[in-house]
C-alpha cells in the first residue's frame, strides 16, 4: 500500500480508503446496502490488512446508524490502525437547525458523531455539502473551534464548487482560522467535471483529493455492458441516479476500453478504472466500497495495479470531455505562460497546437 500526504497537512494516508456507506440499511442507503456489525467488522480486518488506514463515513448514511456500527466493531487495536473521517451539513432531524453549515449544526452534529463512533477525536471532519444561506465565517469559525477544542484533528470539504473552496481558504487565511486540508469529490473516467476547477485548486492551494464512488457507483465495474439490462443487485438495477449519465454513447465507449484493457491484463475493469483515477494528477484516495468481501478485496487490489502510458492513453482519449471556456481560450492565447495548476486541465490539449 502506497502512502501519500493529505494536501499542505502532514497526514499519511493510504492510497486507498474504506467506505462505510453499505453500513445500516436505513432509508435511502437500503439500496446501497444493508451490512450489520459482522459483516462489517471482517470488511475492515479485510481492509486493515492490506494497510488501509483511514475510513470514510457520515452521520446521514442510514440517519447516523452506520456512525453507531462503526463504533461497536472498532474496538482500540483497530481503531489504532485507521483513522476516522465524518461528514456532516445533512438533515438528522426535523428541526430548522438539524442541517447546514451554522455553528449550532455542525457543533452538535460533531459531538453525536463522537458519541456514535465512540471515539474522543475524529481524524477528519468534512462538510458535506454547500450551504449557501450561513455565512462561510460562521461555517469556518466553528470548525477551528472543534479543533482547538480537540474534537477534530483536520477538517476538509466535499462537493463545494471552486469558488466556494477558495472564498473559505480565504477566510481561513484573513482569520487565523484551520484551513481544508482535502476536498471530497466525484472525479472518475466517466465524469471528469472536476478537472476544469477543482483539481486545479487542490494542486495550488495543497488540498488533498479524496474521490468518491471512483467507479461511478460501480457503472464502470465491467458489469453494465452495451445494450445489456443493468444486472440484477446492482445499484442501477434499485434505481440509483448517481451519477447522472448525460452521453450513453461515450459510457459504452468508456466501458468497452476498460474491458479490453482489463482482460488483457487479467484484472477487473474496477480495478482499471481505479488505478486510472490514482494516477490523476492531485489525487490522493480513493474511496471504495461493496457490500462482499470479494468486492473489497478486487477494489484493494487496484493500489498495485500501475497502468502503462499505452493503457493510460487509450483511457484518457476516450474520456477526454470538451474543453470549456475560458480554458480553450487560455489554450489559444496563454499557453507559454501557464502554471502547473493550469497544466493539469489544459496539457493534453496542447497537443498539435
């Protein structure tokens, strides 16, 4: 297992983390997944043992119950070996302040997530979501207050937009409060959005990237083929929308080359389209996750699959979306004057020019 730091911070954290989402069962995440203490116990001995060392969970999967079964089965050598990463910003109530990003929410999500997990301190603290009624310095003031309170050992953010990242870095900054160390992202072969801001930000601002369901909530696992219905226990199958698909075409194309790539290799298309995204400039983990030991012990395998220039260029060819302004424009007209951050977006572009 490879080990890289988490943004400007000095956090090692393995190249792959464990998701926690197919814990519980209740509401919504039922069509993720329903896994008891059990299960889940020998899910992350599975994980431990292959040097996983940070665990990614949220207080709205199944309304807290999967908080509660990570901290029955993480007595303290496990809890030794991995570290904890929570969300909050969700609803866990129907009152006017059980959601968002005020100080009353996110102190009193902080502590229920403590008392669920069972633990004194929790490793990493994202804000789930946007909020864009509370004002970023509220937002930001309370997160540095459950650090210096020894609640929180880092904070980060998941599903902000860039220029939400950079007006919170700056206050961060002006401040003195704790800045993100990582953001939280959908970043995968089939949707590459992110590479036009937010990759770019984490490379220039020092945020590490932690990827959320890397392998399009398993659309890219090499189970969902052309012109084929989604198979059965599958998360399209229950009706999952995320994430939205807006060209077919280009998926089939995507999991066609997955394929040929994979069995060439003898791996699992997963496991090429996880090492695709490890291989991506900025970031850090990705975050697995499956309901079967099987599925972990594929999903880890990825952390040793290195892919060649050849492969990693037939990938990116066939995922390369269209370059948005202002950057075919800065293409055009900047392109001896552009900086590593830029580079990371527009470089491949370049080509031919």
């Amino acid at each position: 297992m490879e080990y890289r730091q988490l943004g400007r911070s000095g956090l090692k954290i393995s190249t792959i983390t464990m998701g926690t989402m197919t814990f519980g069962g209740v509401g919504w995440a039922k069509t993720v997944g329903d896994l008891g203490a059990d299960d889940a116990r020998r899910l992350v001995d599975i994980c431990i043992d292959a040097g996983v060392n940070l665990m990614d969970t949220a207080d709205a999967y199944s309304q807290g119950v999967c908080e509660e079964i990570i901290g029955e089965i993480m007595d303290k050598p496990r809890r030794d070996k991995m570290m904890i990463a929570t969300k909050a910003r969700f609803a866990m109530g129907d009152g006017p302040n059980d959601a968002g990003l005020s100080r009353h929410h996110l102190i009193a999500a902080c502590e229920a997530s403590l008392k669920r997990l069972k633990t004194d301190v929790i490793d990493l603290y994202q804000v789930h979501e946007w909020d864009g009624l509370t004002p970023l310095e509220e937002t930001m003031e309370a997160l540095d207050t459950l650090v210096r309170h020894g609640k929180v050992r880092y904070v980060g953010c998941s599903n902000f937009s860039g220029w939400h990242i950079m007006k919170a870095l700056g206050i961060a900054e002006r401040e003195h409060r704790q800045r993100f160390v990582s953001q939280q992202i959908h970043y995968t072969l089939e949707s590459r959005d992110a590479e036009n801001e937010l990759v770019p930000i984490s490379i220039d601002q020092g945020l590490g990237i932690l990827v959320w369901s890397p392998i399009a909530g398993g659309l890219l696992s090499g189970k969902h083929r052309r012109n084929q219905k989604a198979p059965e226990g599958t998360r399209q199958f229950a009706g999952w929308t995320e994430p939205p698909i807006r060209d077919e075409e280009r998926l089939w194309t995507i999991i066609d080359t997955l394929v040929e790539i994979a069995d060439a290799r003898g791996v699992s298309a997963a496991q090429v389209a996880l090492a695709w995204t490890l291989g991506r400039k900025g970031v850090t983990s990705v975050i697995i996750g499956g309901r079967t030991e099987d599925q972990f012990r594929d999903n880890l395998a990825a952390a040793d699959l290195k892919l060649t220039d050849e492969e990693r260029g037939r990938l990116d060819a066939v995922s390369q979306p269209w370059l948005q302004y202002p950057y075919w424009h800065q293409r055009n007209s900047a392109s001896e004057r552009l900086g590593e951050a830029d580079l990371a977006l527009i470089a491949p572009y370049l080509e031919g020019k």
